[in-house]
C-alpha cells in the first residue's frame, strides 16, 4: 500500500479528528487510532503504549494545552 506524509498542526489534527468522530465508529476507528498514535509518538517519548483512544485524545489535548 501506497503512504503518504502529511504536516499538520495538532488543532487541524483535532480538526480532522473531531470530523471523524461524527462518523459511524465501525468506518473510521482504525483511522482514529492510527492518526492517534503516530500523534502521541511525535509528542513525546514517554508516553507508554497500549493506551485506549480515549487516553491517547486526552494526552494530545494536554500536550496541546487544552
């Protein structure tokens, strides 16, 4: 499968998160949590795996400082 890499803000992350949110879970969970950890990943090292999409959007907008 073809990749791409995209640069964006952590606000038009949440933007696209938020958007993928009003969707029906079953079509877009895996993509939520993929942008999700690669988001986490990029932001900090310590951030243990295996957290819950919850617990990843939490991280996020704290880093972010919302």
């Amino acid at each position: 499968m073809e990749t791409i890499t995209l640069e964006l803000t952590i606000d038009e992350t949440n933007t696209i998160l938020t958007g993928l949110g009003q969707q029906p879970y079953i079509k877009v969970a895996d993509l939520v949590h993929k942008i999700q950890e690669q988001g986490a990943s990029q932001l900090a090292t310590d951030i243990p795996e295996n957290h819950t999409e919850k617990e990843l959007e939490n991280i996020i907008s704290e880093r972010d400082g919302k």
